[in-house]
C-alpha cells in the first residue's frame, strides 16, 4: 500500500504474493450457479467498487464459466486486483459430477493454460495447488494419487516461465505444507469457520511462516444438510447484541481470530455482497470473541 492509495479497504490490508490487498475478498465459485451472465457480472463490479481487490476462482468452476464471467465484468482488470486460481480438478462435461480430479503434472499444466485463456490474462496471479488427500470433495485414487513434489515442481517450473506469479497450496495437512515449505507457498486456503474448525494446526504453521491463510466455506458452505456458520445459537445471539447480521458475525470471527486471514465469502447476490464487505468493519469485543470461540 503507498500513502497515495485511498481506495477504500474492507478488513484493513493484508498481503498476498507480496501485494497489498483488503483482507475481504471475493470467492467466485457461487456465480457457477447463475443462469445469465448479468447477475454475476452486476456481483463482481460492485464488489471491486467496494475495495474487494481479490478474487478467488478456478476453470473448472462450471468449465470456464466463472473465469468467463469475471473477464466479461472485469477486464481489462484494475492494476490492484489480485486474480487467485486454482488447478488440481478439470471439467468433467456430460459427467455424473461436473468435474473430475486432474492431479498429475500435465494435468496441472493444461489447467493453468485453460485458466489463462478463460480469463485472458498471460499470467495466473496465485495458483493454488489443490490437493485430493482428505475430505471435503473427491479423494485421489489410482493414477491421481501424485506425489506432492511432482506437482509443486510443475508449477515451480510456470513460475520461472512467468505464467505463475505465485503457488499456494489448498486442502493440505500442516506436514504437507511443512514439506512445500521451500517452494515458497504465499497462501493455503483450507476449509474452516466457526463450524469447522479442524485445520487449526495448518493456521498455526502459516502464522509462524507469514504465509496468508484463506478459509473456504467460511459460512460453512453451500451444501445442502451441512452445517451452517448462521445457525449456531452463539453467532445468533452476538449478531442480535450488536446489531449485525448472523453472516456478518462468522465472518467478523474468522478476522479477528487470526490476523493472517484473508476472506473469501461467495455469493451470487449482491445485498449478500454488501453484507459480506461490512463484515470487514465490525468489531466484535471480548465478550463476543469468548462467546463465540
Ligand atoms: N479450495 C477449495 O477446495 C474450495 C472449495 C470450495 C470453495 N472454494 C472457494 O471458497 C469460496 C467460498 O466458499 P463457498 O462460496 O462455497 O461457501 P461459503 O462462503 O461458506 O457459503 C456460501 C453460501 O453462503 C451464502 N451466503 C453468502 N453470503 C451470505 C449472507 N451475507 N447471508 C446469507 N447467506 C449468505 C451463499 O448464498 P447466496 O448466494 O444466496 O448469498 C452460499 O449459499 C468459494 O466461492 C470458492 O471461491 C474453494
């Protein structure tokens, strides 16, 4: 950030990939789920009008239709926007699910260069390498089961032909991010909220390394039958004593919990959206904080 920057900035700044961002982002992968392009087009320009200057997506997010999305509402893209992907998964078209894992190094290649195209830029920001160990999602079998090095070595090497700007890792154990330490990871991006809080361990590790640490599901998902940020009885009672929004108060959480947190909520609406940026701006005191953790 220099002094001259007045843009406004929900949640204060933060770092990624060594650039200066709002610590409230914008997940995209909801605007899948639009039949036209106006209401995910009208979502993303309010959300860069708000300050949101990063946006998380990947191509298989409806096989290119977001990235399409948000080069049709966005490009050509504000110098500030950090524009974050990630590969590990492929379009599965005509498939029981629409997408299929795609792990093995060639993979991974084919999917930075279909993101490039999608969203029409020479180089990937941040790509994230998702991994298919564990749950949430479909689990590596077979011939995608590939050993981690193999793929960071894959997007090292993007890297230094410049397509990448920077690697981070999603859906990893803290002693696989131990172990990609000295490929240089800038973020991991885990599911967590204040209804998920298992991958605490990999918080810790990114506190200790500086590395950005972004939650997915942060609300807890849009899944059906799966357990919501909103529903807790806790997050309901802080959010009537204060004055906010039950969303509001699951995101403010995940902010104030752990400095090195950036967000990225999804939503296809943009009252949700106006909401979601609030967030960035209420402060919840201690009583709410032991309350809620
Ligand atoms: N790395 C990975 O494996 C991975 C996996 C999943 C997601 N992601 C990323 O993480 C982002 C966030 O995850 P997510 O979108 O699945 O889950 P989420 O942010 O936890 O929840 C999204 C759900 O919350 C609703 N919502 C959002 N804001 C709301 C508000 N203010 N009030 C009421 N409801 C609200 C949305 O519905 P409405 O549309 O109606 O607002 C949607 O149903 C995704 O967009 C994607 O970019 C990454």
């Amino acid at each position: 950030m220099t002094t001259t920057d007045t843009r406004p900035h929900p949640g204060g700044f933060a770092t990624l990939a060594g650039r200066s961002v709002a610590r409230v982002g914008f997940g995209a992968m909801q605007l899948r789920w639009a039949d036209a392009d106006d209401e995910p087009v009208a979502v993303l320009r309010r959300a860069v009008e708000l300050g949101v200057d990063h946006l998380d997506t990947a191509e298989f997010y409806g096989d290119g239709t977001v990235n399409r999305r948000i080069r049709a509402a966005l490009a050509p893209y504000p110098e500030h926007l950090v524009l974050v992907t990630k590969v590990g998964a492929t379009a599965n078209p005509g498939g029981e699910i629409e997408l299929r894992l795609a792990q093995r190094p060639e993979e991974l290649r084919a999917e930075v260069e279909a993101n490039l195209t999608t969203l029409g830029v020479d180089r990937l920001d941040v790509v994230n390498l998702r991994r298919a160990d564990m749950p949430p999602g479909l689990i590596a079998e077979g011939d995608q089961v590939v050993d981690l090095d193999d793929q960071l070595a894959v997007l090292m090497g993007m890297r230094d032909e410049g397509t990448i700007g920077a690697i981070g890792l999603s859906n990893v154990s803290a002693d696989q991010l131990r172990r990609a330490l000295p490929a240089g990871i800038v973020c991991v991006q885990n599911a967590y909220s204040l209804v998920d809080r298992t991958t605490e361990p990999v918080l810790d590790l990114c506190r200790e390394h500086g590395i950005a640490r972004v939650p997915y599901f942060p609300l807890g998902s849009s899944w059906p039958g799966t357990p919501k940020v909103t529903d807790l009885p806790a997050v309901i009672s802080v959010a009537e004593r204060l004055g906010a929004t039950p969303s509001q108060v699951g995101l403010a959480w995940l902010l104030a919990h752990a400095p090195e947190t950036l967000l990225i909520p999804g939503t296809r609406s943009v009252a949700h959206l106006e909401e979601n940026v609030a967030a960035g701006g209420l402060l919840l005191d201690a009583e709410a904080m032991a309350e809620l953790s």
